[in-house]
C-alpha cells in the first residue's frame, strides 16, 4: 500500500500545484523556461504514475476488504464511465456545450469516473486510489471555477457538431476501453 500512496502523492500532488500553488508554479515556469518545465513535469507525471500503477497492483495482491458493494452499483459503474469518458472527450473537442456549461469537464470526468468506482470497488486499495482522485478532482474543479469566475474567464458556446463528436468519440473510447482495454490491461472485465 505504501508504494500506491507514494505514486498517489507524486502524480496528485505534481497535478494539484495549479491548485494550491499558482504563483510558486508561474515562477518557477519563468525561472527555468516552459519547455524545460514542461520536460520536468512530464517526467515527474511518468514517474509518479508508474509509482501508482506499480503500488496498486501490490495492493491488489494484499487485498482487504473494507465493504462488498451490491451488484447493482458495479453495473451502474458502467454508466459512470460512460459519462466520465464523455466528459473527458469534452475537454479536447473544441465548441462543445459541456465545456461551455462547465469550464472544466476534465476535472468534472475524472470526478464521476472516481465516484462510480468507489461506489462499486469495496477493497482498501481500490478506496485510496479512487477516493484520493475524488477529493484531488472536486477540488481541482472548485478552485478552476473560482478562478475563471475572478479572471472573468468565459468558454466559446457550444454547437450541435461539437456536441456530437463530443458524445460519439467518448461512447467510442468508453466501448473500446469497457468491451476490450479494461480487462486487458487492469485485469477486470466490467462486462464479465
């Protein structure tokens, strides 16, 4: 478990210094140069990650059970995804209503994505994975908001075709990564 909350710290905690250190972040980007920050952020991201995914799957092999989860929330969990991978989608695809509704659909994603497992997962580890993303992502979306709400910050408005390759990439990505990825490489089939 130790090695999952080391990965947890370096790879949330490099992401929440927008968060909690803006100016300390600015700074240091102006003292060493984007590009050379971008690098060191990048390898930092890369290492704290394969810390997280390393330290989940020792965790996985030492499971303890904290609750078992009724069927009916590890198949709502699908839908979740769906949403949360729609939502993600919505981050990158440009002139799209969710990003005009909410600013931050990345973060709002990563918030449904960490809620519907933590509802349908009821093993130790699966609760500080889950449940550390679903803190680090509603507080990544309140301080954004808040932040654009003081800068004054508004999103291009939506269309109709950004809408919908919005909702067609991430029901796509959502298939592939349900019916074929998930299984594959987290080693649980949702569907199975």
């Amino acid at each position: 478990m130790s090695m999952l909350i080391l990965g947890l710290v370096v790879f949330l905690g490099l992401h929440s210094l927008r968060i909690v250190a803006d100016d300390w972040r600015r700074h240091q980007m102006a003292r060493i140069g984007e590009g050379p920050w971008k690098g060191l952020y990048s390898l930092i991201s890369i290492a704290g990650f394969v810390l997280l995914i390393w330290g989940f799957g020792l965790a996985r092999q030492q499971p303890v059970l904290v609750w078992v989860p009724p069927n009916a929330l590890r198949h709502a969990n699908a839908l979740f995804a769906l949403v949360a991978f729609v939502l993600v989608v919505a981050a990158y695809v440009p002139r799209n209503h969710l990003k005009a509704a909410l600013g931050h659909p990345m973060f709002a994603g990563i918030t449904v994505w960490a809620l519907g497992h933590l509802l349908a997962s009821g093993m130790l580890h699966d609760v500080v994975l889950f449940g550390a993303f679903l803190v680090w992502a509603i507080a990544g979306f309140t301080v954004s908001r808040r932040r654009d709400r003081r800068a004054g910050v508004t999103y291009p408005a939506g269309t109709a075709l950004g809408d919908v390759l919005t909702v067609v990439i991430g029901a796509a990505a959502w298939a592939a990564f349900a019916f074929w990825l998930h299984a594959r490489w987290i080693g649980v089939a949702p569907f199975g």
